[in-house]
C-alpha cells in the first residue's frame, strides 16, 4: 500500500509539472517577443542588433556542429577549462551589471515607488492610505529605512546596487545547492546563472520580488545542505536554525514565496512511504526547524505590527480573497476598479463580502469551459515573457521614457525605456534566452531524483499559486526562480546530450 501511494504521488508530480511546463514552453516559443521587425502586438521592434545576433548565433551553431576543430576549441574552453571560463564570464556579468546600474537607475513607479517614497514621507494621507491597504509591503519598506538610515542615503541608485547585490547573493546561494548536489555541475550553474545576470534588468527595481530572492535560495541551500550534504552536526544544526529563519523572513517579505518550502514539507511526507529514515535525526532536525521559525514569527510580527515609523490601519488591509477575485479578471491580473473599491468601502467584511460577489459573477460568466480556456489564457501571461514583463507596469518608470541616444548612458537606456530604441532587441535576446532556459528542463524528462521531483512540485506550486491569485505577467515568477535555476542546472547536461543526438546525423 504504501508503494502505491508513493508511485502514485511521483507520477502525479511528474505528470502535473510536464503538463504545465510544455504549455510554457509552447506559449514562449510562440511569444510576440519574438516578431522580427516591426512588432505591431508589443509596439517594440526589432533593428540591426538583433539581426547580427542572429547571424552570429547561427554561424556559431552550424560552426560547431560541422567543423570538428572549431568544436574541440569550443570544448577546450567551455568545457575542459570550465570552472575558469564559467568564473571568468561571471565575474563580467557582475561586471556589466554595476556599469549598467551606474548608468541606468531611473525612479520606479508602482509599488515599488511607494516603498521608496515612504523613506522621505511618511505624513501623506494617500501614502498611510496605500500601507493600511497593503501591509504585506511594509517590511520590506522598514527594511530599506533601516538601510537609508545605516548607510545615511536614499537614492535610487543605492537601492538599485543593494538590489544587484541581493541577486548576485541568490544566485551564488543556487550555485552553492547545486556544488552540494553534483560538484561535477557546478560550472553548468555558474554559465546559466552568468548569462541570467547580464539579461536581468530587474536589478534597478528595488522591489520584493527581486528582494525575496536570497532569502528563498538561502531556505533551498539549507534544505540541500541537510539533507544531501555530508555535514557533521555541528554544522547542519545552525542550518537548520538559519532555514527556518530563512522560510519565515521570505514570508514576510513575500507571503507566497514559502511555496518551496510547502513544496519540500510534501516531498518528505511522500518518500516517508519509500525510504527507511531515521526518524531520531529527522524529528530532531524538524524540531530545530519548527522551533526557530515560531519565535522568528512571533519577533518579527511583533516588529511590524508594532512599528511607529508610518501611520497605518491593517484593519482596512485587502483580504485575501481580493486577491483571487483579482486573478479571474481581465487578463488575471491588477484590477484597478477592485483596488479602488477595496479603498472605498467602510469595513472588511464590506471588501469580503464585494469580492465574493465578483468572483462569483466573473466565474459564473465564464462557465466552466470559459474559465478553463480563460487559465490558459492566464498561464500563457503568467509565464510566456522571458522579459519578466519588463515595463509592463503602470508607471513603471517615471519621468522621461523616450531617451536620448547619445553617448554610452543614452545607448543603454535605449534596450531598458519604454521608447527605448532597441527596447524589441533586448526583448528578443531575453526571450531566446527564456526558450532556451526553458528547454534545458523540459528536455530532461526521465529524471526522477527525489530532489528534481521536490523542485518540480516547487515549481507547480508557483504555477498553480499564479493561476489562482492575481497573476496576469510573468514577474510574479521571479519569486520562483531559485527553484528554476537550481532544476536547471542539473539538468542541462542530460538536456545538451539529448538535444546533440538529434544532430548525429550530421557526423554519420
């Protein structure tokens, strides 16, 4: 009995994640991101850069897989030599990105822009407005104050540099899971994660989605470092305190993104009916584990509800409902009439009571058959962009989008403004990038290593989280790209060697 209840478990993981997962792989692959030329759907076409990415990419591919010196020098450097090519392109990432930050750090709307606000004022009715309705955003707003007022600065370009930093920090922690995992793997880490970097524009976007970041690889690294590293217990007992602090912080600075952990709590549950543990050492762990993040709630709650630094009344914050009545409207996403109706009622149960009815009325309307076409819809929003809905939000960036193109600074802003010239170039890029990222985990299919199926089931989870809440564009899956990465890494080996054999005929 317990067998079955294990297989069944596995397979409904796997069958889940590959439904999902192709469907993204198919709705990005066939993204408008992709229009060469002029881009009627996105409004950003392409030019020359893009062309010659093209023809050098191609050149590059049939170059290699035709001409036997040039791939023996290809493997001689990438692979032979690949911890220090993977380091050396790294470090460049690291690199480009603080000269794209220095260059690039214009103010950000949206919640973002609220956040950053409240650092100079704290007085404004509509700002004490916003928090009472948004709580969820105020620790990471007390954390930047802390942060002005360490480092005795408010600017948009510290923030941006923290936030490059934070990144960088998540990305070394997923390298670090990965070295514990299969050392062997660790440069294939270190190229996906470098290449990621130097697509990321999100950096000078101070905001929770790219600040839960280390903290969500931190919970992940701890996990992998527990139960797969060969540790004594002098070092896996800290690690289990750091996880649970790790687990609760994220919560507070993005309540969805403990979706992993859910996600690691199921997988342990499932192989209990297939792996003889030892219970001693598991009880022991998950009490460290259990005990740490009760009192790092009870402590950091307190914090919070307790914090003087800006007016608020949580009583008027959004239910939860809000949220998924949101996420069956439009195009799954923000909907500025509920927003506003959330401020215009008298009490909760009014907000509760409204979004209930709509969510209703929008289901109702839909039918089954209509809203099981409209999360199609939704997923394809969701997940298809490889830009992360890069100026996608209102009032994204504020001030003047359309920038000059002389000098250094104006050709980079050019890739990144609304009117940005070459906005569709880096569209492009970003979204050749997102397939390829894409298809290193697709294609790794027979793998069912416990660890690959718990991020899978990671992975669902924030799929399915997106497709029930407020979704509608795909920086919601920035939370969720630790478990990506580190999937990803382990499987693009298996991934290349498949892909190559497709290309043996070429050498037979």
């Amino acid at each position: 009995m317990k067998g079955k209840f294990f297989n069944f478990g596995n397979r409904l993981i796997r069958y889940l994640f590959y439904f999902l997962f192709l469907l993204t792989f198919y709705f990005a692959i066939t993204s408008p991101n992709l229009i060469l030329g002029d881009n009627s759907v996105t409004g950003a076409g392409t030019t020359m850069y893009t062309t010659v990415f093209i023809i050098l990419s191609l050149i590059l591919l049939v170059s290699f897989f035709t001409y036997n010196e040039f791939a023996d020098f290809i493997k001689f450097i990438f692979i032979d030599r690949s911890l220090i090519t993977a380091s050396a392109i790294f470090g460049i990432a690291i690199i480009v990105q603080i000269v794209f930050v220095l260059n690039v750090h214009p103010v950000i709307g949206f919640d973002a822009g609220a956040i950053h606000e409240a650092l100079s004022n704290t007085t404004d009715a509509e700002l004490r407005g916003y928090y009472s309705l948004n709580p969820n955003n105020i620790p990471a707003m007390l954390v930047q104050h802390q942060l002005a007022m360490f480092f005795n600065t408010k600017s948009w370009l510290f923030f941006d540099l923290v936030t490059t930093l934070l990144v960088d920090i998540s990305a070394l922690l997923n390298i670090g899971s990965v070295m514990i995992l299969a050392r062997r793997k660790t440069p294939l880490a270190i190229y996906l994660h470098a290449v990621w970097l130097l697509l990321f524009p999100m950096i000078i976007v101070p905001y929770t989605d790219t600040w839960v970041l280390p903290l969500v690889s931190l919970y992940f690294f701890c996990y992998v470092l527990l139960r797969y590293g060969d540790f004594y217990w002098r070092v896996k007992i800290p690690t289990a305190i750091i996880f649970g602090m790790a687990v609760i912080s994220s919560y507070f600075i993005k309540p969805s993104s403990i979706v992993g952990f859910i996600a690691i709590i199921l997988i342990e549950f499932l192989y209990l009916f297939k792996e003889r543990k030892d219970l001693v050492t598991e009880v022991i762990f998950g009490s460290v584990i259990i005990l740490t993040m009760v009192p790092t709630y009870l402590i950091e709650n307190h914090q919070i509800e307790h914090q003087d630094y800006i007016q608020v009344n949580t009583a008027r914050s959004k239910p939860m409902i809000n949220f998924i009545n949101m996420g069956v409207s439009g195009d799954g996403g923000y909907n500025a009439k509920d927003s506003l109706m959330m401020a215009e009622l008298p009490n909760r149960k009014a907000q509760i009571d409204y979004s209930k009815r709509m969510l209703k009325k929008r289901i109702g309307k839909m039918g089954p058959f209509g809203y099981i076409k409209f999360l199609f819809k939704k997923h394809r929003n969701n997940t298809a962009d490889g830009t992360f809905a890069w100026i996608k939000e209102g009032h994204f960036i504020r001030g003047n989008t359309n920038p000059s193109s002389k000098g250094f600074r104006g050709k980079l802003r050019n890739f990144v403004y609304l009117y940005g010239k070459n906005l569709g170039d880096f569209r492009y890029v970003a979204q050749i990038w997102w397939i390829v990222f894409l298809a290193t985990i697709v294609l790794n299919w027979r793998d069912q290593t416990k660890i690959v199926q718990t991020l899978r089931l990671a992975i669902i989870g924030g799929f399915i989280f997106l497709l029930i809440f407020e979704g509608g564009r795909s920086r919601y899956l920035i939370q969720f790209l630790p478990a990506m990465f580190i999937l990803a890494s382990l499987s693009i080996d298996k991934s290349w060697n498949w892909f190559k054999g497709l290309f043996s005929w070429v050498n037979d």
